[in-house]
C-alpha cells in the first residue's frame, strides 16, 4: 500500500494549525474539503511535502545552530518568493541550503547561470519545480498557449521553452543524470567466471515448426508424457519446458506452440535456446510458419537439426524435405551440407534415440559451460496466477544457482522465493543451469520474456521494481497524453473510425500477449480491435465493471467466470465470451468486428421511363405519363429525374397507374403514369431513372 498524508500530519509536522495548510492548499489548487482528515491525493504528496517543506523551511536551520532543538509551535516562516534574509528571489527557484534532500526531478534541473536542465518528456511537476513556480501557475500560462496538461503529464517541448523564456530561463532538454543509488553489497559472493568455476550444463532444446507437424507429440514420445491429450484442440497453447536425460546426461527441452499467433512466443524460445530442433511433417514439408521459425532460429545463430517426422505414414517423401530445405537455405547433411536431419516417428518412436544422440552431440560441439557458484541469472518463460499459490513464473536458469529464499526480481515484479517446483511436480531447494523450474513468492504476475535477477535484500528489489514501474508510467504519459488543446478537440470531433473494445483475461501471460498480438494484426481500415486490459486469472466483477465504462466485451482464454460474474454481466450488459482454441476466438472476434461496420450500400438500376406528356387532375398533384424505355417500374423505387442530362430530383416512385387502375409494377414497353414523392415540375422529354439501394454485409 502506498503512502498516505493527511492535513493533521503535516500540521504536526511544523506545528502550525491545520486551517493555516488547508489555506495553503487551497493556493496551490488542491481542495481539502474534511478539513484537517482530508486525504492528500497520491499523486500530489510528493510535491506537497516539498511545498511545505519550503514553506516553512524546517530544515533550513544549520545544524550547529540547532542544538538538535524541536522546532517552535506556530513559528512559520514567509512562504517561498516571499523571503529577503536569504538574498535572492526564491521565486525563481534558488535551491535553499541545508534544506532537505530534493527528488531526481528537481535535482536533475540545473537553474544556475539563467538555464534549467531538464530531460525529455517535460513533466509539468518537474518543470515547475525547476523554476520555482506553482504548478496551478504554469498549468494556467499553459492554458494561454493552447495547451492542456495535468500535474503529472508532458508537455511540448515548443511550449516548455516558451515558458521557461518567460520567466527568465532558458531550457535545456536532455538526459539529465539521476542520482546513482548505493551499490549493494550481493547477499552471496560472485566468484570470476575462471576454468576451475565452470562446469558443464545440459544443453537448451527447442522444438519449433508449423503447426500439427508433431512438435509435441515428438516432445511428449521422448518424455514419456501426454502434454497434448491435456492440450484443447491437440494443439500447444503456451510455452513449457521439461528434462529428460539420454545415456546419462540430462537435455533441457521448451516447447513453442506452433500457430501464427503465437509468433513471438516462438522467436523468445528461439532466444533462450542452445539448439533448435525444426520438425517439419514428411508428408507437407515446409509451410510457412516453418520458414519462420527457421528464420527466428538464424536470428538467434543457434544450430538448428531438422526432424522429420511422420516417417512412418505411407505418403512420407523425406526427399522432398531435404529439398524444401535447399530452397530455404539450409543443406543437408545427405547432400553435403552441415545441417543434420534425422527421420523419427513420434507415433511408432523410430528414430528417437538417433535424434538424442545428435542433440548430445551438437552439445559436445558447442561445450556448453556455466558457473553454478555464482548468482542466478534467468529469464520468465511463462507467468500465471495460480490457486493457493499465488503468482507464480516458470523460469529457466541461464547461469549461476537459484535457491529458496533468494531475493528475486522479474520485470516489475519482485519477492522472496517461497518455493521452487520442478517440471515433474516435485519442490526442490535448487535449481542450477539450464534447469526450468517454477518460481513461488513474486509480488505479482511478471511478463513472458522478462530477466531474472537476484538482489541482496527485499527493500533494494522493491526500490528497483518501483523505479521501473514510474518509468513505465512516465513513458506511457509522454506516448498517450494530448498536447495540445487542438489535439483535444480533433479527438473529441473524431468518430470516423469505429472501434471494438476487447478486455482479455488468460490463464498465462504468453497467451493474453499473443492473443493481442494477433489482434493488432487484423485488417484496421475500416474498425480495429482495442485492447483495453490484458491480464491474467479468472473474469471477476471489476472486469465487468470495466467492460460496462468502457463499453467492452470480455474474452476468456482457458479460464474461468468466478461465482456471480454473470449475473452482474447481465444486467450491466456486457457480453462475455470464453475460449480454448485461439482459432475460434480469432474468427469470433474476426466476425464481431464485421457485425459493427455499416452494411454496404450497391445501388441496383431497374429500369428506365421517358415523360411523354403531363396529366393535369382536378384534385391531386400533376401525373407524368410516361413510357418504360427499359427494365421495371415499381412503387417504393427510388428515382432520379434527369432534364437534359442535368439531375433535377432525386427521390421515389409514390404511385403507378395502368389507365384507371393503380398498379405496383410495370414493365418494359408499357404506358403508365407515374406520381413521383413531392415532386410535380417535370416536364415532358424528361428520363426517369429508377433504381434500388442493395444493402450487403460488410467485410473486413
């Protein structure tokens, strides 16, 4: 929980009553409505403390001078701007001596010789910090250039100098240095990586390729598993790892879904591993999500042995695979090249033991070494929440040893390990290189892909873990904010491109990233799908509460609906959907966004009529008679009058008549006389042409 100030905490910090900082407040554009209980907002406490301590200057006091005396009651001090015994104008952001520790922003801006350093983006806060100025006073001269910005939010950089000109400054834009924190002493030696340390590690395989080639089924016939019969559809939907030991020497294995969604869950398999295993199927050959996971493991220039598989099935053609590879740039061995192909069965087990071999042996190519001594060093290769466990990541161990009770961090996530899970099930206190393992005890749930680190205490973890997230935040301000006021009413007046908003809840993080993913990606001419949450766990009531504000609908993948969720979703209105194939929640998605485009409109010619004389009745508007040139007539058509070839009206047939009959329809080569709607000033030589507004279902 964050830290909370009240009105009472700073009025007992100077001594001075609490309506005297109500009032001060109150200058600075915050309202304190329940006096001295009222609640600082988070955002603002910061600043506040900073106001206040300049305000009153409690620590101006040298420390000799001080005795270490409490501060009088009531003895406050003019308020910045204000003060002469200083010498110069505190209102122009002269930094006061002795006084208390600035934060980065502020001790970032150098206001010496008429000129404020500041780096990019220019935070509002920090810019009136550096100048000395109230921000309600900079949000207001803001406001005169045309600019609307929050305390917290980024301004432009035209703007920002404009300002700082005027108040007698000239900016500066730049990468400031912040104060570099006190390097912490590591909880456990961190020996040189010398011959003596290292020792060797099992190697890192990855199994990649087109989709329903037998990835995981070659993975599970080696492991003695059944991953895929728990799969929904047989098909891999996240990113695993397991380890197996051949002649008495252990393989480390991660498993990549092959479907196109899941791209870059496969190009960060691509990245953790040793050495690629390609399995193309002996009857398709190289598709195209082949070619790409061929290229992801070039990219990370790691061995690659192609695996065919399904060897045994009657139309297996392995040549046309070692073909298919020379079109892609990879030779066979069976043709000269350095490349080895090994043809298994996941089904009938042949060739698995030739293929274990080959991995051994590309490994006591490679001489994979790694030093268990010293500390761990990993990345996240899956993240979920999981019941009476909490967030847990499955990592992989790249270098040193992780135990239980190391201090860890992920991303921007940290904690003290609880527990280690290894791939059968089984809690184990270690977990050296190369070894996948599950981690218990991180604050929340970290992102796929993300570095493990080890810190020396809970407290330099947290400190690195905040310090990420107010740069996360810091860099979505800049990237989302509205600049100007222009900016503003160009997004108000913009409603041209239609939008369905999508909040996505997973059972693991790779899945929700890859399910957004796949949506960026689909056809955005004429409606796009926003992303307006991403996280992990099952669809809980403020998911509801966020689909019905932002008008979204909810898509569940392999989780589910917590007790009462769909009540309340019905009366709130909000559609929820659950998913266990992503091929059906992209064309479900795929089909909701063609549902909320506008029909196309075709118009359709139906015939063709020339005025031939004008009826003059006693009663009634005027009737043309006219003759059908073409095509139909029909009551309810739509009809243009043209004279001369210019369009004099454009409207619809109100009634037709066959001598003294009214009719609904009359064809070509037929009198008849025509009531158009509204419409009584033709003349005679005038065409009619008449046509229909065909609607057809939009697609993207």
């Amino acid at each position: 929980m964050g830290k909370i100030l009240k009105v009472k905490d700073i009025a007992k910090q100077y001594g001075v009553p609490a309506k005297s900082v109500i009032e001060e407040l109150a200058g600075q554009g915050i309202e304190a409505d329940d006096a001295e209980n009222s609640v600082i907002p988070d955002d603002m406490i910061e600043l506040v403390e900073m106001y206040f301590a300049d305000l009153y200057d409690q620590d101006s006091e040298p420390a000799a001078a001080a005795d270490k005396k409490p501060a009088k009651k009531g003895g406050k001090k003019p308020p910045a701007g204000r003060r002469e015994e200083h010498g110069g104008d505190r209102g122009k952001g002269s930094p006061h001596k002795g006084g208390r520790p600035q934060p980065a922003a502020v001790s970032s801006a150098r206001a010496a010789g008429g000129k404020v350093t500041l780096p990019a983006p220019i935070i509002v806060k920090a810019l009136a910090e550096a100048v000395g100025k109230k921000p309600n006073e900079l949000i207001t001269d803001l406001i005169k250039l045309g600019e609307l910005a929050g305390i917290n939010q980024p301004i432009s950089e035209a703007n920002a100098r404009k300002l700082c000109a005027s108040y007698g400054y000239e900016l500066e834009i730049g990468a400031a240095p912040k104060p570099a924190p006190a390097p912490a002493a590591p909880a456990k030696p961190k020996p040189e990586d010398n011959p003596a340390n290292l020792k060797e590690r099992p190697p890192v395989v990855t199994f990649m390729g087109h989709v329903d080639h037998g990835k995981t089924s070659l993975q599970d016939a080696v492991r003695h598993t059944h991953v895929t019969a728990q799969e929904a559809g047989a098909i891999t939907q996240h990113i695993g790892a397991s380890t197996v030991t051949h002649n008495g020497k252990p393989i480390t294995f991660i498993d990549t879904p092959g479907h196109a969604a899941f791209t870059n869950m496969r190009a960060r398999g691509a990245n953790l591993t040793d050495i690629v295993v390609l399995v193309v199927s002996a009857t398709e050959g190289f598709k195209p999500q082949t070619v790409e996971a061929m290229n992801h493991a070039k990219a990370a220039k790691v061995p690659i042995i192609v695996a065919i598989n399904k060897i045994d099935l009657p139309e297996a053609d392995p040549d046309k695979i070692l073909l298919h590879m020379q079109q892609n740039g990879l030779t066979s061995e069976d043709w000269g090249g350095d490349v080895g192909t090994v043809r298994v069965s996941a089904k009938t087990g042949q060739g698995l033991p030739d293929l274990l071999d080959r991995i051994l042996l590309e490994a006591e190519i490679l001489e994979l070494k790694a030093n268990p001594k010293r500390r761990a060093a990993g990345a996240v290769l899956e993240a979920q929440m999981e019941v009476g466990l909490g967030p847990t990541a499955s990592v992989l161990v790249q270098d040193g040893t992780l135990h239980v009770g190391d201090t860890i961090l992920c991303g921007e996530h940290y904690g003290r390990i609880r527990t280690l899970i290894n791939d059968k099930g089984e809690r184990v206190k270690t977990a050296g290189p190369s070894v996948p393992v599950k981690v218990v005890g991180l604050s929340g749930v970290p992102e796929a892909g993300d570095r493990l680190e080890i810190f020396e205490s809970e407290k330099a973890a947290r400190a690195e873990a905040q310090e990420r997230v107010a740069a996360k935040r810091g860099n979505m301000l800049a990237t989302s904010a509205i600049a100007t006021a222009e900016d503003l009413f160009s997004k108000l007046n913009s409603n041209n491109q239609n939008s369905l908003n999508i909040i996505i809840k997973s059972d693991v993080k790779g899945s929700g990233e890859a399910i957004a993913h796949s949506l960026a990606e689909l056809p955005h001419e004429k409606i796009k799908a926003e992303v307006v949450a991403n996280a992990v766990g099952p669809i809980s009531e403020n998911d509801i509460s966020l689909a019905a504000a932002t008008n979204s609908i909810v898509v569940g993948f392999h989780v589910r609906v917590n007790p009462g969720v769909n009540e309340m979703a019905k009366k709130q209105k909000v559609e929820i959907r659950l998913y266990s194939i992503i091929y059906e929640l992209l064309e479900d998605i795929t089909d909701a966004l063609a549902g909320k485009l506008e029909p196309e409109k075709r118009e359709k010619p139906i015939g063709e009529a020339k005025i031939l004389q004008i009826i003059e009745l006693s009663k009634g508007p005027k009737i043309c008679g006219c003759m059908v040139e073409s095509g139909s007539v029909r009551v309810g058509a739509k009809a243009r009058v043209r004279r001369d070839g210019d369009l004099i009206y454009n409207g619809e047939v109100a009634s037709l008549r066959r001598f003294k009959d009214d009719v609904k329809e009359v064809k070509a080569g037929l009198e008849c006389g025509i009531r158009l709607d509204n419409f009584a000033d033709f003349l005679v030589n005038d065409e009619i042409e008449i046509y229909e507004i065909e609607l057809k279902k939009a697609t993207l």
